[in-house]
C-alpha cells in the first residue's frame, strides 16, 4: 500500500484567497488525488442518483377507476353491431387506458465502495483537467451575495456553474450562494460524483483537504465589473442579419402614391334648339 501510495502521481492545484488573490500552488493529497478516473462508477452513481430524484407518482385510469359505463350500451344479439359491455372499455373514446404508469418507486442502490469510487473519479477528473480550486478560508460574518459574486469574478467563472466546498457546515457561505443561480454551496463530505460532474469548476476549502492554508491579510479589493455573458455566435450572426433585412426590406418598398386629384369634367355645350318652321300665310 506504500508503494502504491509513493507511486502515485502528485496532482497541484491552484491557490486563491477568500478575495480571489492567487497563491502558491497547494500540492493535494494522494489518498484522494491519486489520478484514478473510473467511468463506470461515475456513469452508475450518477444514473443512480437521477433514478433516486423521481417521486414515482405518475399514474393513469384504468377501465377500474373511470366513471360511468355500467349500462351496457346496446342489447347483445340483433342490431348487427359488434357486442360491447361498456362505454368505458378501453377501445372506447373516454375509457380506461391500458397498461398505463402506475406509481412506482425508481430507487436505485448503489454500494458505498461503488460511491466512494465514482466521487473519487469525479474529483480527480476535474483536478485533472485544472478545473479543481483551492480557496484559502471562507471567513464570513454574515452572508454576503455580493462578496461571493465578486469572488468568483476575480476568478473568471462568473459565468459557469460552480461547485463551492466548504470545511463543514457554513451557513453563512450557503446562503451567500442560494441566491446565485449557477453556484452550489455544500460541505466537502456531503458531496456526490453527480454535484462534482454537474459543475464546471470546483472550489474546495483549503481545510476539506486536511492542508488548511494560513489566510492572507490583505486590503479589501476593488469592485470587479461582472460583464454580462455574450450571446452565441448564432445569436450574434443572426441579430445583424434581421435588422439589415428589415432595412432593405423598407428601402425596397415604394412611396405611397397619393392619388391624383380628379380634373373637373369639361362642361359640354348644350346643343343650340333650332327655331320652329315659320307657318305660312301668318
């Protein structure tokens, strides 16, 4: 077990204040950081604890429960129809359905070795990709929405969804993070492969590992702006090409013609009444 331990790799993280200053470099512990990434486990627990979040209260009608349909609706022999019991069968518009879900239970149990393992998996997972943090001391006198935001923007993942550990129970740091809808605040022994695997970088507390890092006086830092996340690219391609649109389309669209005055009709001539034939011998 030893030799298994000396052999295997050290994995290092980095180090940042409760303010989002950087440190020095913290070296995690083998016990945990050992680089093992079991797949398996990781997919097992994390089926497991999705199956675990269903009530299993779903349910249908069958032909039992629907009301009405006791009469039979027409006589057995004679009307050259088929035969029928009840409009409530389930071959019947409004009848009972068949084989439909019924309330069951969708638990799943999953050794602790086996969850053991796959959060294991999980921590050395992000370790290795650098997306595992270690913050100093959180050292909150009352929560604080604002200081936790401005943390993680010093850090550049105002905009991920990030997976706070702390030494223990803080109520102080949770309720400081309930508030923010992309951070999830819980103890380091409370964690799951499922809450490791949702999150895109992982905050742990220096003392969850065991190495608590004496914490820096330091002034407090300035506000940081936390910028607003830039729409897609398709969003963006997309945004421009509907106003150029609606442009030409507007530059495209004739004047509307007034219509034209009407010219008064030219009044005609009467036509000149010729004299009547004079009579004779008048």
């Amino acid at each position: 077990m030893e030799n298994s331990m000396a052999d295997a790799p050290t994995i290092q993280a980095s180090a940042f204040t409760a303010q989002g200053t950087p440190r020095e470099h913290v070296q995690l512990p083998v016990e945990t950081f050992d680089g093992t990434v079991n797949m398996p486990a990781m997919h097992l627990a994390v089926k497991a604890f999705l199956a675990n979040q269903r009530q299993g209260t779903h349910a249908t009608k069958t032909r039992r429960w629907v009301v009405g349909g006791n009469q039979k609706p027409w006589r057995q022999k004679g009307t050259g129809r088929a035969r029928q019991g009840s409009t409530r069968a389930p071959n019947w518009p409004g009848g009972g359905s068949v084989f439909g879900p019924q309330p069951r239970g969708y638990r799943q149990a999953l050794p602790r070795q086996a969850k053991a393992l796959a959060r294991k998996s999980a921590l050395n997972a992000r370790a290795g990709e650098g997306a595992l943090r270690v913050i100093d001391a959180f050292q909150y006198d009352a929560p604080r929405t604002s200081r936790l935001a401005q943390m993680l923007a010093r850090l550049d993942v105002a905009h991920k969804k990030v997976l706070i550990l702390t030494d223990g129970l803080k109520d102080n740091v949770f309720k400081s993070g309930r508030n923010l809808p992309n951070v999830h605040v819980m103890p380091y022994g409370d964690t799951s492969a499922f809450h490791v695997l949702w999150s895109d970088v992982v905050l742990v507390e220096s003392g969850a590992l065991g190495a608590a890092l004496a914490p820096v006086a330091e002034k407090e830092a300035g506000k940081v702006k936390v910028v607003k996340k830039k729409a897609s690219a398709k969003a963006a391609a997309k945004a421009p090409a509907t106003k150029a649109a609606t442009k030409k389309s507007a530059a495209k669209k004739p004047a509307a013609k007034k219509p034209a005055a009407k010219k008064p009709a030219a009044k005609t001539a009467a036509p000149k009444k010729k004299a009547a034939p004079k009579k004779k011998g008048t």
